[in-house]
C-alpha cells in the first residue's frame, strides 16, 4: 500500500523511480572523437559480428561471413546475428531465421538436432570446453528489430549454454532485459552485457548473478577480450533522457508504436540523422550552422576497454554528429582493435595504444 | 473511447491551464498564501465563537484592528526597508499617556493634542531613524533599547500623573466621536485606517518614495550604487513608523480612555507577526499594505479567540509564537520555490490535431537538390539574418542577433557595413512608400529606420484584451510585417508568451498564443486585428492588394485575411497540410509567393502534439535541451499562387550549405535566402523568373526600368 502511494507520488513529482536520469560519460568514459578522426575503413552493408578466421579477422555482413582480405569465407540462408569461432576452427552461425549453424574448419555444415529453438540469437562465444555460450536477446523480437524490444520493456531474453557435438541446449538464466555480449572469464563463469538495463553481469554457478559494472551510459553489447587481459565492450546506442521519459509514458509509446515507422520512432539507432521525419531534440538545433557535438543524440559510437576487474580503462567515441555510430562489436588481434560501425557501415581499425589516453 | 476524446478535446479547448503559470508570475500571488490563512482563520474562529459575526462583536473588532493595523503597516513601513522596529509597542503607550496628558491636564483641544501626539512619537521615529540610518547602527538593537527607554520614560510618566489623570474626565463630540463613534457603520478608527491603507498604497506602488524603499530593502548597496538616498529614506522610514505608532496611540486613548503600565506591552510581537504572516518578507523589499492588513486581520482574530475561548493564560502567546513560526517558515519556502514552481508549470502544451502532412516523396513539394550550389553571403560575418531585404539599388539588407540592421554592397556583397543600430533581434523587414526601411524588433517591437539611418519607434504596444492575467499590450516578439496599398502596416506578434530566445518552446505548446496587429501611421493607433493564432509568422500583401497572407508556423498553414474589397475582415485557409513549419512570405515576380519552411515536421513530434499531458510532463521532467523539437535543422522554400496551389520547391537535401530558411527575397532574377540560426546569407539564381523585377517597386508602383 505504502508502496503503491509512493510510486503514484513519484510519478507525480518526477522522483524516485520516474525521475529521468542518465548516467553521465566522465571519468574513462569522458568523450573524445577518436573514432570519428579514424582514416576510412573498410566498407560493408551491415557489418556484425567480429571473430578470428585462421588468424585474420572476419565479420558478419549480412548473410555473408567475409574475411578482411575480402574473401567470402562463408555464406548461410538469412542475415547472421551471432558468429563465433572456436579455437579448433568450428564455426557457429546463428542467423535471423532462427537457424543456428555449425561448421567444421573446412566449412562443412555439422549442425547437430539442437534440443530446444535458439531463436534471436544476439551473441555467442566458445567455452572453455568447447560448448557455445549464447545469449537470446528477447523471446519476441528478433536483433534486427530490437528498438521495438526496448520500447516494449521486454526481459524476456535468456543465456543458454549448447553442446555442438549432442545439440543439448541447457537454460543458464533466463528473464533478462536484452542480453547482448558475451565471454566466459578464466574462473569458468559467464560476464553478460544486459542490455535495456545498461549493466555487465557475471553469471556464477548457479545461476548466481553479480552486478560487476552499471550505470553505463548506453546500451552495451557485444564483450570481447582484450590483448592486455581485460575486456572490449561495444555500446550500440546511448541512453538519452528523453528516451528514458518516452519509457516512462506507456500512453505515447504505445500510439508511436503504433502509428509511426519504426525509423522516426524516439528510441534508440544505430544511426540517425539522416531524415527529418526523425524526431530532433531541443538541444540539436543547430546555431551558426554548428550542431554541438555534446547534443542529445539517438546514436553514438563507442566502445570501452575494461580491466581483468571490469572497471573502464579508456573509452573510444563518435559524437553526435559523426558517423561512426552503433558500434556493434570489437576484437583486439595482438594489439590491434577492429570495430564495426553499423551506424557508418564500415570496418575500423587501428591501434589504441596510439590513439592516447582518452582519460 | 471517443466520449474520453472529446472530453480530453473540450479540456483543452476551455480550461485555460496556461493562466496557472501566468498567475503564479504576477506579483500579487504572493498574497494567496496569508490570504487563505486568514480566511481559514477566520472561518475557524467564525464557527468556535458564538456572535463572533454579529454587528456588536463586528464593530468592537473593527475598532480594535483600525488600531492595530495601522501599528502594522507601521511595522510593514520599516521591514520593507529592511529594518525592524520593535520600539512600536512602548511608543504606542507613550502616544497613549501623551494623548490622555495633553486632554486631561494640558487642557488642550483634540485636535492638537493629537497632531502633538503623532509629532512626539514621530520624534521617537526619528531618534530610531538617526541612529539606523545615518549611524548605521543595528536596526534591532537600536529599537530595541528605544523600547527599553520609551517604556521606562512612560512608567516614570505614570508614577507621576496616573493620580492626576484618573481624577479629571475630558470629554468633547470630536474626542466622543474618535472613541465611540464613527461613520455611518464604520468604527472612526476603521475610517481613518482606510485612508491610511488607500494612501499607503498608492504611496509604495505608484509613487517614488515608495519604489525606492523597496529598492534599498531589495538590495542596499545596489540602491546606494544607483545614487538613491538611502540614509534619507531609511530615516523617514523610521520616522513615519513612529507617526503611524502615534495615531494608533490616539485612538487607542479614545477607545479607552486610560492609561497603565500594561498599555501597548508586546504589542511589537504582535504587530511583527502579523507584518510577516501577511508575507511582508522580513529581508526587506518584499511588501505592501495589503499583506499588512491581511496578517492583522489574522493576528487579531486569533489573539482575540484565543481571548474569548478562554484558554490558558499563556495559551495566546503560545499560539502567536507558533503562528509566527510557521509564517516564517512558509515565507522562507515560497520565496525559495516560487520561481521553481513557475518554470516548472509555465509551459502549458495544449490539444493540437495535426492532419496528415502533404507528401515530399513527389509532387511539387518532392525532395530535391535546387539549393544545393547556393553562392554564399557573409559566412561568419553575420549572425541570425531572420530576414533579407534589397533596395532600389540592390543593397542588401539583413538582422543580426547583435541587434544591427547590417547592409551589405552589390554587386558581390563582399563589403558590408552596420546601417543602423537598434538593439533586440531585428526580425521581419519592409520598405515602405519612401524607401524607409520598416522592422520588427523580437523584444522591443515595430521600428523604423528612415534614409538618413535615424531609428525611431513606430510602436511597442497594442490595446490590451480584456481577459488577459499578464498585460499582453507590450509586444514581446512582433516578427514580420507588410505594408497595405494605404500604408496601414499588418505585423505578426508571434507569440505573447515567450520570449525571443525561448521561441521554439511555443511548439510544444501549440496553443494560440500569437496575434496580428494593424499599425495606422495616419492615427498613429495599433490595435489587434485578429488574436489566438498559432505562431503567427510570415506577413505578405497580396498583389491585388487586398488582402494579407499570412502563415502559422505550428499550424503548418498559410492563412488569407481580407483587408479591402467585398471580403473585408473574413479570414480563410489558403495552404493548409504543409509537411513544415512555414515562416516569411513574399511576393515573386510572376504574381505568385514564396514561402520558407522554417523546418520540417517529424511523426513524433506531430504524435505528441496530439498528447498535450505527454508533453507537459516532459516539460517537467527533463531538460529544456532534450525535449522534443521541430526538427528546424533543414527546410525548404515553396512557390504558391493565389489559389493556394504549391508550384514548386527549393531543396538542399543534406542542408549543408544553408541549413536553414527563415526568410527569401525574390530581386532581379535571384533569391536572396535568411536564416535564423544561420551565419550567412545565401542567393541562388532563379530560372525563368523577370530579371528587372523587384519587390519595392512591384509595392510602389514605379517600373524601375533598370536604373540600378
């Protein structure tokens, strides 16, 4: 009762729980426009997913696997939302038609009968014993349609843990706001990006869940490791106060759903700014012909180093206004960090050791 | 489902929500607080006590608060200053032995006894107002001892005459009349206290001493920095707090007749808690008479009942102490949440339908890439040219955020020089008849800028409407304007509730919050021509002179006001279902019009809109900087005809090269672009268009015939 007359007086008030905050990017995070400064990287249509292919680097772009040579290392039915690769050269394709595939090193189709659908795959990765670790963004909305799955304030995704050779899929947690990364640390548990939350938890033995980092100030995707033993973490999107209002007014985000195109919706992209039916913010008027870098924007680029303690070390941005947004994933290849920018639909790379302290 | 659509409908359309915020800005709003304290009050004590409204209790009340109000507006006089003056109560008494003295032992007429009686506490007054004002001494230490000393003065006095006194009995009509009697209904004491109350207010709102007392209470330094005289002031605050004192003191020894040690004894607690409870702010430069009267109403009714509920002997001071508590302490929060209270519920979005925008995939309004090679004017020399005009010789007029009118050389308008300056945010320009260049100013108003460059001011204010909480005669954003074939100037007010800055924020409410207002140079009158329009923009005559266009940028149309002929006063839609926000109008050289879009409609934006709680919230809630805008990053400028058909228009697609438009001039072939928030001007060659035509001369008649 107590509880209820609270949460109605917050909503009045604007405190509490309806207070709209965003974290702010300080500290590691504090912006810098290192990524948009980058030299033209390699083009793609929608590149995803960054693994290691026989020692070069490979992404997902759309239904292709294509390694940095060029080559087309691997074609399969639909777009691929996950791919991951094991250290024995088999390789896991999770794609937008609910087809979870596996493929030896000489690319042979050796997809087991899995036990259970792994639809809405968002990111995998190997484990230590050679099973797939995956995490299922959202049991209703496939990954290339998770605005929607924000606005609809689902935490309905799972992490489960498939077995390639018998196709056994076991549940590691499910109810969750959006997974999106995942890696498994030396001890054996799982450090999983949930997404719509905006924090990193660690998935202990189990089931045991333990915050290790929050109030992050964007969506966090995909986890990679880092050559210098910490972690990679891509954020897709920002979080944004008037988002975060929009969340909190049912009624409106119910008829924009409803009435406006998914594109010009107040949620979230991976890119934005390139048609005035998107909705605009006061902030991102622009003055003198100036739009300020630090205005409210619903994309951002930016991926985060994270120590063996998951604290952010230094981060690497593309403000608003830039291109090089909705960083979808990172991989470090002995020094050097490769990004995909869906926002810019562009490969990056370079070496964050040259770019300099972004504290 | 649609019963609650037109309830939410009918809602918006007549509970004037705005009027909250506009309310809460007047100043008088600092009254409702005591005020409803005192009706409760009031109320309560009505109903405890019996008679308490009879005529018998009426009067012995009456009679009562005539004195004692005018011990606190006494005390209001010097708090407003930023003093306190605690000496009142022993003065009172004094005022009160020296009445009874001059009558009963001097043997001195009423009238002078009285007049003595106000100059003797007047004396005290300024013994206070010396040592505060001109000593800098501490104003409540200093009255303080002033009551120490009075008080014993006055106890000396009475060992010494009490016997005297109490042994003679004065008696006179006119000293008959002050004691018991009075004007028709009213108290003598309750008449003389209205004239008091009258003159007082006028004398602190409308007159000079008045303004600067609360000058010096608002901020001392300041005042003194200003050259006021402050030591001058405070003094005879002091000193018309203690004539005031006095006259209570008369009237008191009317009612009364005697004199005792106990006379006016903490009667300054009382008089200063009533002065505070009224919200007179005790920092000074906060006050009026009116909250004086309503505190001593409050504080009179409740020692009274406190009195007659018969109570505990301590049980009145009790509850003055507790009262005074809590009217500082509701002085101290309203005077620190006020100004938040304001901003929060000032901005009132209401119900605004938008119908289905016109398509920009094809058709004449279809996306292109026309304005893509525009020659660019004074990029970073200018600052917010809201609107370009050219002359007779092709000069080259614009605004500026600075406030100049700056005019830039043919034929490459690579020189430009300030041609005058006028201060605000010149937007809307004209020339009339005689080559003067007419402007309207964001913030100041209607201006003219005449050949020889001397501005002067055509009009700042319009009549005012009737129902209106805030004085809406000011123009506070007068934004384009045209010239009638009779010289009758028609100019937009864009909205009356923002200011030039915080324009924009109009959007979100959407309500009707603009006006068009007629000027007549003949008369020299302005009056309003039509009210309650949605950000009225874009002003043009029409070529046949007879009617005016002008635009609703929130409204997304284009509006035709008939001005002459058989149509005269009707108003009618020419363009609605525009997919922007359309600003200036002007004419073209083929009869037709061109219009700027201002900035482009978003699905969101038009979503909210229809969800007036949606936006008031995030009015609330978050930062002017996020909420959700007009997208006014890229527009476009659209040709139309008579009829209201869109011929074509001007895109730049990424608008890179001049991202906004607010503003275009057709001139000899070329369309000369503004932008508020740009800084440049930008031109662009037009095809198929009369290379000799120009906008004075297709006003004024005269073929200009190549002459530039």
């Amino acid at each position: 009762m107590i509880g209820a007359i609270t949460s109605m007086l917050d909503n009045f008030l604007g405190r509490g729980s309806a207070a709209v905050t965003v974290p702010p990017m300080d500290g590691a995070l504090k912006p810098n426009n290192s990524l948009e400064g980058l030299p033209p990287g390699i083009a793609a249509k929608a590149p995803g997913n960054l693994v290691q292919i026989d020692g070069a680097p490979a992404w997902s772009d759309g239904a292709d696997v294509v390694s940095s040579s060029g080559t087309v290392v691997l074609t399969v039915g639909a777009p691929i939302t996950a791919l991951a690769v094991r250290n024995d050269g088999v390789i896991a394709v999770a794609a937008l038609n609910g087809v979870l595939s596996i493929f030896d090193k000489d690319r042979n189709d050796i997809t087991p009968a899995w036990t259970r659908r792994p639809d809405h795959v968002t990111a995998m990765s190997f484990g230590s014993k050679g099973e797939i670790l995956f995490c299922v963004g959202s049991e209703t909305n496939d990954p290339e349609n998770w605005p929607k799955d924000l606005m609809e304030k689902n935490a309905s995704g799972w992490v489960g843990a498939a077995s390639v050779e018998t196709g056994d899929i076991f549940v590691l947690a499910t109810d969750m706001a959006y997974p999106s990364g995942i890696v498994q640390l030396p001890d054996d548990t799982v450090l999983v990006s949930e997404a719509w939350v905006s924090h990193l938890i660690v998935l202990g033995p189990g089931a045991k869940r333990t915050i290790v980092l929050d109030e992050i100030p964007g969506y966090p995707g995909h986890l990679s490791k880092s050559s210098g033993g910490g972690y990679w973490l891509s954020v897709f999107a920002p979080r944004n106060p008037l988002i975060e209002f929009v969340l909190r007014e049912p009624g409106y985000r119910s008829a924009m759903m409803r009435e406006v195109p998914q594109e010009f919706w107040v949620a979230p992209a991976y890119a934005s700014g390139e048609s005035f039916l998107e909705p605009l913010q006061g902030g991102a008027l622009k003055q003198m012909g100036i739009l300020k870098p630090w205005a409210p924007s619903r994309s951002y680029g930016l991926v985060v180093q994270l120590d063996g303690d998951f604290i952010p070390m230094r981060s690497f941005h593309s403000r608003t206004g830039g291109r090089r947004h909705g960083v979808t994933s990172a991989l470090d290849i002995g020094g050097t960090l490769w990004l995909t920018s869906r926002g810019a639909s562009e490969v990056l790379t370079f070496l964050p050791d040259e770019k300099g302290e972004s504290r | 489902m649609s019963v609650a659509n037109t309830i939410t409908k009918l809602r918006y359309r007549y509970l004037p929500d705005h009027m909250i915020g506009e309310i809460l800005s007047k100043n008088w709003i600092d009254n409702a607080i005591p005020f409803l304290v005192m009706v409760a009050v009031v109320g309560v004590f009505g109903t405890l006590l019996p008679n308490f409204f009879s005529g018998s209790n009426m009067e012995i009340l009456g009679r009562q608060y005539g004195e004692f109000a005018l011990v606190v507006i006494a005390m209001m006089v010097v708090i407003v200053v930023g003093g306190i003056d605690l000496s009142v109560g022993s003065n009172f008494a004094l005022g009160n032995f020296a009445m009874l003295y001059f009558l009963n032992l001097a043997e001195l007429p009423t009238g002078v006894s009285a007049l003595l009686v106000i100059l003797i506490c007047g004396g005290v007054g300024l013994i206070n107002g010396l040592l505060i004002g001109y000593m800098r001494l501490r104003a409540f230490l200093t009255t303080l001892v002033t009551l120490i000393i009075v008080r014993a003065v006055v106890d000396m006095l009475l060992l010494e005459y009490a016997q005297q006194m109490s042994m003679s009995f004065y008696s006179s009509p006119l000293w008959d009349t002050m004691g018991m009697g009075g004007f028709g209904p009213l108290p003598f004491s309750f008449a003389v206290l209205v004239v008091v109350a009258v003159l007082g207010h006028i004398a602190i709102t409308r007159s000079r001493p008045g303004w600067r007392a609360l000058a010096i209470g608002g901020s001392r330094r300041s005042a003194y920095n200003i050259g006021l005289p402050v030591r001058r002031i405070v003094c005879s605050a002091y000193v018309l707090s203690g004539m005031l004192v006095g006259a209570a003191g008369v009237l008191y020894a009317a009612r009364l007749s005697g004199a005792g040690t106990d006379t006016g004894m903490g009667m300054e607690i009382a008089a200063l808690t009533a002065a505070i409870l009224g919200g007179n702010s005790l920092g000074g430069g906060r006050g009026s008479v009116a909250k004086a009267l309503i505190g001593a109403v409050t504080v009179l009714v409740l020692t009274n009942g406190v009195l007659r509920l018969g109570l505990n002997s301590g049980s009145g001071p009790m509850v003055l102490g507790l009262t005074l508590l809590a009217a500082v302490f509701i002085d101290v929060r309203w005077l620190k949440n006020r100004g938040k209270l304001l901003s929060k519920v000032y901005v009132s979005p209401t119900l605004m339908e938008m119908p289905q925008p016109r398509s920009t995939e094809d058709g004449p309004l279809a996306v292109n890439d026309r304005l893509s090679d525009v020659e660019v004017i004074a990029l970073g020399k200018v600052e917010s040219p809201e609107d370009v005009i050219l002359d007779e010789n092709d000069y080259l007029y614009s605004g500026s955020r600075h406030g100049d009118i700056i005019r830039y050389a043919p034929p490459n308008y690579t020189e430009h020089e300030v041609y005058a300056h006028i201060g605000g945010s010149p937007l809307g320009m004209a020339f009339d008849k005689d080559g003067n260049l007419l402007v309207c100013v964001g913030g100041m108003g209607l201006y003219r800028v005449d050949k020889d460059r001397n501005v002067t001011k055509v009009t700042d204010e319009t009549n005012r409407s009737t129902f209106s909480v805030v004085d809406d005669s000011r123009l506070r954003l007068a934004d384009d304007l045209d010239i009638a074939p009779d010289g009758k100037i028609y100019f937009s007010e864009a909205t009356i509730r923002y200011e030039m800055h915080d324009w924009p924020v109009d959007a979100l409410e959407s309500r009707g919050n603009g006006r068009i207002i007629c000027h007549d140079p003949k008369t020299g009158k302005t009056h309003t021509e039509i009210r309650n329009l949605v950000f009225p923009n874009g002003v043009c005559t029409s070529h046949d002179g007879q009617s005016i266009l002008f635009a609703e940028s929130w409204g997304c149309r284009v509006n035709r006001y008939w001005i002459a002929g058989p149509n005269k006063g009707k108003l009618e839609v020419l363009i609605d279902r525009l997919p922007g926000y359309p600003d200036n109008i002007n004419r073209a050289s083929d009869g037709t019009y061109w219009v700027a879009i201002m900035g482009m409609r978003s699905p969101a934006l038009d979503l909210a809109l229809r969800m007036p709680g949606f936006r008031r919230r995030m009015a609330r809630r978050i930062a002017p900087d996020q909420w959700l805008y007009p997208n006014l990053n890229i527009g476009c400028v659209v040709r139309f005809n008579d009829k209201g058909e869109i011929l074509e228009s001007l895109w730049d697609r990424k608008a890179a090269n001049h991202p906004m438009i607010t503003s275009m001039r057709e001139h000899k072939g070329w369309l000369y672009l503004g932008g508020i928030t740009n800084n440049r001007i930008g031109r662009v060659r037009l095809k198929g268009m009369d290379d000799s035509w120009s906008g004075w001369s297709s006003y004024w008649g005269k073929k200009t015939g190549g002459q530039a």
